[in-house]
C-alpha cells in the first residue's frame, strides 16, 4: 500500500486495509519555523516537461586487490584534454581521488539516460583497462580505509573538509541521483512534501552497503547513516510554498551555514537551476539496469503527482516522523523489511508495498512509454538489492576482495559489445 495513501474515492492502489491512522495536512509535520529575515529571491527555472537525469559515483578499484586506486585526477586529465577548461562534461571529480561522477545531459526517459551513462563509461573503460582497473558503484567500497584516502586536487574539496572536519573527511561512500523535471516551484515543493512516503522504498531497493572498513555493519545501507552526520543532510523540512524555501536558503546563508542552495544536502530537494526534484536517498547502484529501473520509479512517482495536482486530487499525506522510521528500516533491513503505512503503527512489506506502487503506476509508464523499464523494479524485489548479493558471497565462503570483483563485474558485463 502506498503511505497515508489518498482517500479511498481517490485512492490509486488495491484496497486499504490498515483500518485508521489517518493523518491530515495541518497537523501533522512539525513545522519549519519561518525566519524573520527578508527572503532573498531563488528563481526556478521549470522545466518544460518531465525530464531526467542521473548522477551515478563510482570507485576505482585494481582488478587484481579490490582496493581503491587513487587515479581519478590523471584518467580525468586524459578524457578531458579535448574538451573547454580541459574538463570533461560528463565525468567529473568527487572527493576523493578513488572517485569519478558520471553524469547524463538532459534526458527523456530511462533507456536515453542509461545510454548516455554507458557512452561516458565506454570512453573511460580503456584508460582503465590498461592500468589493470575498473570502476564499480556501491554504497560503500567493502573494506577502503577512508582515513588513508587521498582527496581529489581542488580547493572546494579541501575547504569542505576543513568546515566540517570529521564528518566530511570520512565520506567513503558513493550514490546515485535522480532529476526529474517539474513545470513550476510550487509544485516542487508540493510533491517534495509527498515524497517522503516514498522515499525509503527507492533507498531499499538500491541498498549495497553492508560493509564499511573490512565489517558487515549489520545494515543493508549504512552509506544512508554516515551521510546524514553531515549538516544539511537527511530528510528536508516540512515547507508551506516556494517562499517557505526562499526564507529557509536565506536564514542560512545569512547564518553562514552555507554559502549557496548546492550547499543543502537533503534526501530530495528542488534544483532551482535545473527545474528539477533531486532525489539524494540511494546507494550506489552496481549496475545500469537496476539505475534504469529505479529512474523510471522517480520519473512515473513525478508525473503521477502531476496529474494529480493538475486534477485538484490530493497527495499521499505522511507524517515526517514516520519518514523517518521508514528510513531508517530501509537502512538497516533493505527489502528484507517491512515499512509503515500509516501513523498508527500497521506495517508491510516493502517488497509488496514496491510491487503495489510499480503497479499503481503502470497508467503512467504507458503514456511515458517506460513500461518495461519500471516493470524492471520488479527482478530487483526478485532478485534482491546489491546488499544481499553481497552478503551471498560471504556466506558462501568468499572474501571481502571477492565482493569487490562481484560488484565490478556486473559492470563490466555491461559494457561488453
């Protein structure tokens, strides 16, 4: 069942069979406190229909150890030589040296985005090859040491670590983004709102990051907990309007909190500059079919709620409380889990509260003609996430070195003509 789903004359799912709980609008967040600053003006720019994009980081391993190679800055040299600024405009640097960003132009749908990530990989895959490396993406790399990690050249990087000082030093960790296009800023901070019900079942399904310094953490995504230390992250705030977020950016900034909106590092926030929701929860995805599926999710949840807001149909309402549980059962427990639906405590799991939302949203897929690629959630609650792929190795005799080779090669397998 969807979270605090709809009423039921408007519900999109099976019947609700939770019995109460039900929370409304007014009630139930606790409220961001409005500054009393003058808001300054954060123009967005909207997009003109719903696009996507994706961010996807990934490590540099030796084929032979496992381990992180700290190379980013000369293979980045290399594939940027030919570009302006001699900076590649779809590779880029991360924190640390180990680590390379890929990202897509503006994109369509989830097969125009994948392609466009496998046509980067493919242009960085020999300069890898010849130095006996390749790339992998997980949550976190299974036994990296990130205090004798190596930060990438360049001063933002530097000033980061010495802001925020331990927080920052240790992220160790990789993650996917997606952006979705949306036609107005109040409606990124409508459907920003309503998100957070769905929020945890994207993070369960791209759970791969059991392992942190050589141990099994015991979570599915322990990436989820290291990061949200950090200022700025975890779940945003409840926000009334666009104006709400426009005095929020301004009481920080005026705070020296931060110094621009890029600076806020929610699960999910509004990209003012690209027209785009951002969603920030997920691990690091191994492979392009899983990041294929779980764009299309984010894409079909954004133009469902579209149409709703367009149709004067209300949102799935949820309390920021029990986001915050979800999460954290999406952390620990993956789709092993079960996650509330409702405020009065009725639970289900996620595998069949994911199966319910891909199918409530079929109408969507079809008009987007992304169908196959949502249907694709589907061998994933099948399959498991990378978390459990994982752990297999380990339970059936290999070692930590193995899940690194696991985690690369169904890349790799990918990237085969």
């Amino acid at each position: 069942m969807v979270p605090e789903r709809c009423n039921s004359q408007t519900a999109p799912s099976p019947t609700d069979r939770r019995g109460g709980g039900r929370v409304h609008a007014n009630p139930r967040h606790t409220r961001l406190e409005t500054p009393t600053v003058s808001a300054m003006r954060v123009d967005f720019v909207p997009s003109e229909g719903p696009s996507l994009g994706v961010e996807v980081e990934y490590g540099v391993v030796d084929k032979a150890t496992g381990a992180y190679v700290e190379v980013a800055d000369e293979i980045l040299g290399i594939v940027g030589a030919e570009h302006p600024d001699n900076e590649h405009p779809k590779a880029k640097h991360e924190l640390f040296n180990s680590s390379i960003e890929v990202i897509t132009g503006v994109c369509q749908n989830p097969d125009e985005a994948v392609a466009d990530l496998k046509g980067t990989l493919l242009e960085l895959k020999p300069l890898l090859d010849v130095r006996g490396l390749a790339m992998q993406s997980s949550g976190t790399h299974p036994f990296a040491d990130w205090d004798a990690m190596r930060l990438s050249p360049g001063e933002r990087y530097q000033r980061l670590i010495d802001e925020i000082g331990w927080p920052a030093r240790r992220l160790a960790i990789h993650g996917v983004h997606f952006h979705v296009g949306v036609r107005g800023k109040e409606k990124s901070i409508k459907f920003i709102d309503s998100l957070l019900g769905f929020l945890p079942q994207m993070l369960a399904l791209s759970t791969s990051s059991p392992y942190w310094m050589g141990d099994d953490t015991g979570l599915a995504s322990i990436r989820a907990k290291i990061f949200e230390i950090m200022p700025t992250s975890g779940l945003p705030p409840w926000m009334k309007d666009w104006a709400d977020f426009e005095r929020f950016m301004t009481a920080l900034i005026k705070a020296e909190t931060i110094r621009s909106v890029k600076e806020v590092w929610w699960d999910i926030r509004p990209h003012p500059t690209y027209g785009t929701i951002e969603f920030r929860m997920c691990d690091g995805i191994p492979t392009l079919r899983e990041v294929r599926a779980i764009a299309a999710l984010a894409q079909a949840l954004v133009v469902w709620m579209d149409k709703r807001v367009d149709a004067g149909e209300p949102l799935p309402d949820l309390p920021s409380w029990v986001a915050r549980e979800n999460k954290w059962r999406a952390s620990r427990f993956g789709l092993d889990g079960a996650v509330m639906i409702d405020s009065s405590g009725t639970t289900q799991p996620f595998t069949e509260n994911i199966a319910e939302i891909v199918d409530f949203l079929q109408p969507v897929a079809r008009e987007l003609g992304t169908t196959d690629a949502l249907n694709s959630v589907r061998e994933i609650l099948e399959k498991g996430s990378s978390a459990k792929r994982q752990r297999a190795v380990v339970a059936g005799g290999g070692s930590l070195e193995d899940v690194v080779t696991l985690l690369r090669e169904e890349l790799a397998v990918e990237l085969r003509p």
